[in-house]
C-alpha cells in the first residue's frame, strides 16, 4: 500500500511541479504500517475460525506490534516538534536552547520506551510495581555517582533559562577570554583570541564571576592625559575647555557623561582627567571613534603649545665652596671637613 501510494504521489508530484528528477514522497511511515498490520491481524481473527492457542498467539502479536507502532509514532511526532522548534529558536536567535531542547527530547523519548515496556508488561499479566521500585533505587544511585555531571547539566539549564551567555559573545570567564562558539549541557566551548578552544565546565562557569563585554550598551572613554610641569594656567584651561568642547560636539559621544577635569599633580606630569561614554555597536565601532579622538586631542594639545609628559626626575644639587690657602710652592690646599675626611685629611 505505501508502494502503490507514493508512486501515485510522486507521478503526482513530478506533473505539478514539472521537475522529472522530483522524489517519490513516503506517504505511510513504519510506525502507520505497524498499525494498520496489528489492524489486519485484528480483523482476521474475528473472520477466521482458528484454534485457542493460534489465537492466543496472534492477539498477543498484534497487541505487542500495536504498542511498539504507537511508541514508534510518538517518536518520530517527537522529533518532528523537536526540529520545529529548533528552527523557530534559530530564527531568534536562542541557539543556546537547543541543547536543553535536545535533552528534552531524549528524556520524552526514555519516558514513552519505558511506558511501552510498562504497558507490555502488564498485558503479559506481570506486576509492573517491582520495576519501578527498582527504577527509582537505581536513580538515586546514579544521581550520587554522576554529581560532577549533574552539576554541570544543571549548571547549562540555569545559563541557556537565564540567558546570561548567547553564542557569539565575548565573555572573560576567570583567565579565559573569547567569544562563546557553543552552550552544551555539560560544558562552554569558548574561542579564545589566540584562536584556541577551551572547554568550560558549566558549573564552574555557574560558580564564577563572568563579565560578558557583548552586552555593554556604551563603552567607556577614559584617557588620562599627563602634560609636562613647563604647562601654564592659561594654557591648561584651553586643554580641559577645548577636549570638553570635542567631546560634547561628536555625535558618537553620549554629552551628559562627558567630564574633563584637571585632576592632580603627579610625580612627574600634570594629570588631565577625560571621562565620557562612546555610543557604539561593538568593539571594533569603539576603536574607530576612539582613534579619531585621540588625533582630535593631539590637534588641541598642539594648538594650546602643550607635550606630553615623559616619566622624568630633576635633581638639584647644591655646590659648597671651601676655602683655599697658599702654600710656600704656590700651590693651593684645600682642607676637607672633619666629617668628610674624617682622621686622614688629604691635599
């Protein structure tokens, strides 16, 4: 029947869309096929004067291929949800889900087997109350040896619900930076930027302080600007003024954050403090922007007639002048102090 049918569909197929090379679609999957063969089997023995122990048998038969036709249906239905939805999550974005959606199909898909071997059991006459004391003894066994695993499982269902990581961002997670590649169940394969894979155990990362840099809506702009000692008052008030003033003119700066302000004297400059927020998409957007400040400033500190301050000391030093005697050969001696020369005084 499922033949005959999907030649026909085809035929069909290949006429409406006019491609000779179209497939023959599977109208009757295996799981239908079952059912309809346990249904067959069925109305046999109703037509059919067959002995009690024949009889016995294939109703057995037929109950056991219509429970393995059900499950096998409910299956496939599964998976069919399954690949909806993972399609419906791509589209927005929530790849992170996936996996805990994987883990839920597979978790049905246990539960439904089990239920069918529950159902055959108990049409076979046997008690199925043993089995499932027994399943639960040995779940509380396999809890207590698969602690590490659970704890990461259930450190992946509290990212992937909590949305705190989406693959894509650029995250530091402890002495790892890199941007997320994956969010399994167990673990976070994380792309570094000497372009290695590291693998972080999901409860860790549950247990660790993350900073993800992805979700920034601003990034900070904040320069300190150090300006050589030689700098006078009027000159250090057209630096603030003049940077204050380029910073609230871009469009690329968000103006009530900007701050410009002479902030101390340092050990070997004058230190100019810049604060503003750059209004920016991602990382690379901030670098262009920023870059065109700094020439910006470098044009402003060059039209006020200020440098740039190097780590620098200047010493003084003091020179004593000693007195000098003549001698009888018309040299001069020079006595040193006692403090310097202490009990040998030389000439």
């Amino acid at each position: 029947l499922n033949h005959l049918l999907s030649r026909l569909a085809g035929l069909l197929r290949r006429r409406l869309y006019r491609k000779a090379d179209l497939p023959n679609p599977e109208l009757l999957p295996k799981p239908i096929r079952l059912l309809l063969l346990a249904l067959v089997i069925r109305r046999l023995l109703a037509k059919l004067d067959l002995p009690l122990l024949a009889r016995q048998f294939w109703s057995s038969a037929a109950s056991i291929i219509t429970i393995a036709g059900c499950v096998w249906l409910f299956i496939l239905l599964n998976g069919w949800v399954e690949g909806y939805v993972n399609r419906r999550l791509r589209g927005h974005n929530l790849t992170g889900r996936t996996s805990m959606l994987r883990l839920t199909r597979r978790v049905i898909d246990v539960v439904v087997i089990f239920a069918g071997v529950l159902v055959s059991l108990h049409h076979f006459g046997l008690n199925p109350t043993a089995a499932l004391a027994g399943l639960g003894v040995g779940g509380i066994a396999v809890a207590l040896a698969a602690q590490k695993t659970l704890e990461n499982v259930i450190g992946g269902v509290s990212l992937i619900f909590d949305e705190v990581v989406r693959v894509g961002d650029f995250l530091k997670v402890g002495d790892t930076s890199g941007t997320v590649e994956d969010i399994g169940l167990r673990s976070t394969r994380i792309r570094t930027l000497e372009r290695s894979m590291v693998s972080v155990p999901n409860g860790h990362i549950a247990n660790m302080t993350l900073e993800n840099f992805s979700s920034r809506d601003k990034f900070w702009f904040h320069p300190i600007l150090a300006l050589r000692y030689g700098t006078a008052s009027p000159q250090m008030n057209a630096v603030v003024d003049g940077i204050c003033s380029l910073l609230k003119g871009s469009q690329h700066v968000e103006p009530n954050s900007v701050r410009v302000r002479f902030l101390r004297f340092g050990v070997s400059s004058l230190d100019v403090e810049v604060f503003a927020y750059v209004l920016a998409c991602d990382w690379s957007q901030f670098l262009a922007i920023q870059e065109k400040l700094f020439l910006r400033i470098m044009e402003h500190l060059e039209v006020a007639g200020v440098q740039i301050a190097l780590p620098s000391q200047t010493i003084f030093v003091a020179a004593a002048s000693l007195p000098t005697e003549a001698n009888g050969e018309g040299l001069t001696k020079t006595p040193l102090p006692d403090c310097v020369a202490g009990d040998h005084k030389a000439d």
